[in-house]
C-alpha cells in the first residue's frame, strides 16, 4: 500500500488531532472571552450628550466621576492584564472612575446576563 506524500496515516491522524484541539479551544475561548469584555465595556456610557463626551475628552472632564462597568467571561492572564492595564489608563487620563468588575466565570448565560444589567 502506497502513502500519498503530506498525509499521515489514520493511524497516527487521530492522536494528531486529539493534541490539536484543545489548543484551538482555548484559543476560542479567550478570543470570546476578550469580545464579551469589550463588548460589556462599550455598553457602558456616562449617558451624557455627545457634546459632554468632547468637552471630556479635550480635558474639561476634571471633578466629574464615571462609571465604567467590566463584563469579564472568564479570569486568565491576559485578560486579567488587559482588565488592568485598562483601568491604569484612566488613572493616567487624571479621571475618576468607579469600576463595576463582573465575571461569568465561564458561563455565557452569566454573561448576557451582565451585559444586559450594564444596559439598563
């Protein structure tokens, strides 16, 4: 029996994939956890006019607090130092921000849930 040349016998093939998949996964399940945060932190406003917003970003924004609601999917490094690494740019910026920090550990349900109270 001849092998074509780039394919792996199907012997070997499933211990291949078995070793593969859980590294796809993971990668997934970070990708979807870093959208479900961004997302809950772009829901999140002060629910101010457009022109409020500009006269913050110009810095007129001094003595005014802001709440900035975080819907984390699930704790892992990197998203728990982009979590952080966000809430130091505000501290930079010299703004005063309280932070609501939510995590679904894992759960989409929980985290439609989050998203949803952060709406409202």
């Amino acid at each position: 029996m001849r092998i074509a040349r780039g394919l792996a016998p199907p012997w070997t093939a499933s211990r291949t994939r078995t070793t593969e998949v859980p590294q796809k996964h993971r990668t997934l399940r970070l990708t979807a956890g870093l959208a479900v945060a961004l997302l809950g932190l772009t829901a999140c406003g002060d629910g101010g006019s457009a022109g409020g917003a500009s006269s913050s970003a110009a810095g007129g924004g001094e003595g005014k607090e802001y709440t900035v609601g975080i819907n984390q999917l699930i704790s892992h490094p990197a998203l728990d130092g982009a979590r952080t690494g966000f809430q130091s740019a505000f501290e930079d910026a010299g703004l005063t921000v309280t932070f609501d920090e939510q995590n679904a550990q894992g759960d989409q349900g929980t985290a439609t849930s989050i998203a949803s109270t952060f709406a409202s």
